[in-house]
C-alpha cells in the first residue's frame, strides 16, 4: 500500500517523513477505530481516515479530541504550537487564502469538519480539555490511539491512564509524540516513562519521536 501523508494545504505537527511514519505505524496494526488527542487543524486526522478507508471501506471510526479554541484546565504547563494563535504561514498564498479570503480559523471544529466531510458518517469530534472530557467518552472500542494534546506531565499521565483503563489487556496501540530527540519535551517522556514503569509495560521508540505502548 502507496503511504503518503497529504497536507492538504494546511500546518501540521508531522512535516517532512514524520507523516509518513506515522501512517506506518498505522498501517501496521490495522486497527478500525482510532482516537487522536490533539487534533490541531486537522491534517493528521484526513490522512487517519483516508488510510482507514483504504482499510476497511467505510467500516471505520475516528474519534478526535481537542480544545478547538476552548479553554483547558492548566494553562500554565501546558506547550502549544505558535500557530495555533497567530495562523502564519510562511506560504503568501496560504496566507491571503485563509486569512483574507476564507477568514477561517483552521483549528476551529467547524474548520477541521470541514476538511473531514467526505468522512462525516464515520467521525466524531469533542471539544474540551481531556482532563475533564476524557473519561466522559465510550472508549471501549478504541483500537489505536494517537496522543498529542496537552503536553504537561499532569495531562500526559492522565490521558494515558484513563486510555490504559480503557484499553488494558487488549494488545491494542498507544503512540506517543514528542518523546524522542527528533521531537522533545521533557515533561512528555517524565509522564511516558514513569507511567510504562508503574505499569510494567513495554515502550517502543520509533525513529528517536514516538514513544509507542502495546497494552
């Protein structure tokens, strides 16, 4: 299968080989029900959803989770792309495109459900901060999920053990971001380390970035 991580015009955390990687990763376990924590303008999710198609026809669900412009419970720890609160581009025409023409905030819920219409039966996305909303979602069936929200050490571990409460026993997928050198935060591998400790459980790194759990 041809894997290729489309921008679809728009700024995305996984530049370069990184979205193609990560489509491996996917790619690798098959799963038909993904959840993203950190959804941003929404790239990753398209290409989530296209490669699930491919997959599994229309025998998919995405769940996406993100603040959407909402406020989070802690501001203070937590790391946000500078994007997210001034939409810059280095691309002139990306700029006028967005910020003259269309006027859209792409990491609005309305913006990324834009970009996922084509998916619209197969997709859900909550706006909220996860350390209140998180434990609020039917998690059950989540096969594969791709955590990068909130990256204070408090918001790492309790989206990992809310999705490890969920997803426990069931060999199923937990992909970290920014654990590796090709993609650091210090307080996202402290969490990642300690909580896989805690819990006896195997840590994959993936090409120096992505921290990878089997549960």
């Amino acid at each position: 299968m041809n894997l290729n991580y489309k921008s679809y015009w728009r700024k995305t955390g996984l530049k370069g080989k990184w979205g193609n990687i990560f489509l491996q990763r996917l790619s690798t376990y098959n799963p038909k029900n993904v959840l993203e924590i950190g959804v941003f303008c929404g790239v990753t999710a398209r290409n989530t959803c296209d490669l699930l198609d491919k997959i599994n026809g229309k025998d998919f669900t995405y769940v996406g989770v993100d603040l959407f412009g909402s406020d989070q419970s802690e501001k203070k720890d937590e790391i946000e792309p500078t994007f997210l609160k001034d939409q810059k581009f280095s691309n002139p025409l990306k700029n006028i495109y967005y910020n003259y023409i269309l006027r859209e905030n792409l990491n609005s819920i309305d913006s990324v459900s834009k970009l996922l219409k084509k998916y619209s039966d197969n997709i859900k996305l909550i706006a909220g901060d996860t350390n209140k909303v998180l434990k609020e979602i039917n998690l059950q069936n989540i096969d594969f999920a791709f955590l990068d929200g909130g990256h204070s050490y408090q918001t790492v571990i309790n989206d990992l053990t809310i999705l490890y409460e969920s997803m426990k026993g069931k060999k199923k997928v937990i992909l970290c971001d920014d654990y590796g050198k090709e993609s650091y935060i210090s307080e996202v591998e402290k969490a990642i380390n300690n909580f896989t400790k805690q819990n006896n459980l195997e840590l994959n790194i993936i090409e120096n970035r992505f921290a990878e759990i089997i549960t």
